[in-house]
C-alpha cells in the first residue's frame, strides 16, 4: 500500500516537473 501510494506520488511530481517545463518552453 505505502509502495503504491509513494509511486503514485512520484508520478504526480514528475508530470508536473514535465508540465511545467514544457509549458514554459512553449510560452
């Protein structure tokens, strides 16, 4: 359960790093 939560929220970070940059490159 606490693996799955702590991968889930990694993969929210990450999208969000991911977003962020690509948002800023765009604009």
């Amino acid at each position: 359960m606490m693996n799955m939560k702590i991968y889930i929220f990694h993969l929210i970070l990450i999208t969000l790093f991911c977003l962020q940059t690509w948002t800023s490159s765009v604009s």
